[in-house]
C-alpha cells in the first residue's frame, strides 16, 4: 500500500468479526445442540453463515483496489462508526427496557440508514461515480452493522446462564417459541443477522440514491 493511501479498516473488521464468531460460539455451545433452538436451528446457523461470509468479503472487496475505491471504503467505515454507535445505543435500550417514546427504535433505525447513505455520497463525491456511493454504503453498514452484532452478542453473553440445570439445552427441546427464555435468545440473534445481513442491501441501496442525487463530480 502506497504511503498516504486511505484505509480501508480491513484488519479491525476482520477482527471485530472473529470476535463475533467467538461469542456467538460460546453462546451456542454445545454446538451440536444448536438444532433444538426454534424454525429448525436456523436462528443460531443464520448469524455464523453469515459472520463466515463477511471474512471473505471483506478481504475480497479491501484487496487489490484502486485508490477511489479505497477512498469509497476509508468513508465508508469513518460513516460506519457513527451509524454502528446508533445501533448499539438502538440494542442497549432494547436489551435493557429502558423507558421510550414509541419513535425512538425506529428513529434509531433510521438514523443509521441515513448514515448509510451519507456514506455513499461522501464515497462518490471525488470520483463522480454512484458506483462507488454504493460501495461507501455497503462497506458502512458491514461496519455498523458489526457494532450492532456485536453489542447483541455481548448482551447476551454478560446475561450469563439462563438456568441452572446441567444441560441448558434441554430448556429449548419442544418448547414453544412463546417461551420468555427461547423467545428472548431467537430475538437476540435475529436482532444480530438483521444487522449483518439486511444492513448491506439497505445501505448499497440508499449509498447509491444519496449518490445519484448529490450531483457528485471529480475535483
């Protein structure tokens, strides 16, 4: 990398992302008893398929770029920071039940997707390319996106067991998801896949609109 070059934070998100695989681990210990949580397992095989994906992506959308498109991501994941400090203040007050005006989860929510877009118009203001709007938004809500699952994670695990029986796992075996226990760990990491997985499209999509209508030009 060429001395001055933008960075596109490769190392920190992957770093951040084994560190969700390795909580998500230990929540979901013993593995093999992952299939007795509700809708087959999906709930807790949703999170690691996807924290699995992003190691790949982000290694293979931060490798061998050109100086615009590190650019894109260096505002990309400085944008990210802001909107994934949104969704962890999002997640804390959910996990917590703090008392709320009705509008703040989805303000919160939609304060991040703006952000998102905010990142694809600084990405594409330079090269003049919505392309790249795209890219900016995507790598930002990978980013936040990684915050947010993580606090998710992190909740969960401070929370400690949630019984004290010598197979914690039993407690899921045929329950109904009304359960206030299994209902509580499907949320948690629902809450986490919709972050690492919804986050993306949403943001190349309003990376792209907030690029296309900035009227970005180079210079």
């Amino acid at each position: 990398m060429a001395a001055g070059a933008p960075q596109t934070f490769k190392i920190p998100l992957l770093l951040l992302t084994v560190v969700n695989l390795a909580i998500l681990g230990t929540l979901l210990w013993p593995w093999q008893q992952a299939a007795n949580l509700p809708e087959g397992g999906t709930s807790a095989i949703d999170p690691a398929v996807t924290l699995l994906a992003y190691l790949g992506l982000i290694y293979w959308m931060s490798s061998g770029i050109q100086e615009e498109s590190r650019r894109a991501l260096f505002n990309g994941a400085i944008v990210g920071v802001l909107a994934g400090l949104d969704l962890v203040a999002r997640v804390v007050l959910d996990r917590h039940g703090v008392t709320q005006p009705a509008y703040l989860q989805p303000g919160l929510l939609g304060m991040a997707v703006i952000l998102w877009g905010i990142a694809g118009m600084r990405g594409a203001r330079r090269s003049g390319n919505a392309g790249l709007g795209a890219l900016a938004g995507v790598w930002s809500a990978m980013t936040s996106g990684l915050m947010g699952s993580t606090a998710v994670l992190t909740e969960l695990y401070l929370a400690g067991p949630t019984t004290t029986s010598a197979d914690p796992w039993k407690q899921y075996q045929g329950l109904a998801i009304g359960d206030a226990v299994t209902q509580g760990l499907v949320h948690s990491l629902a809450m986490a896949t919709g972050f690492l997985l919804l986050g993306p499209v949403v943001g190349a999509i309003v990376g792209l609109i907030f690029a296309y209508f900035s009227g970005t030009q180079k210079g």
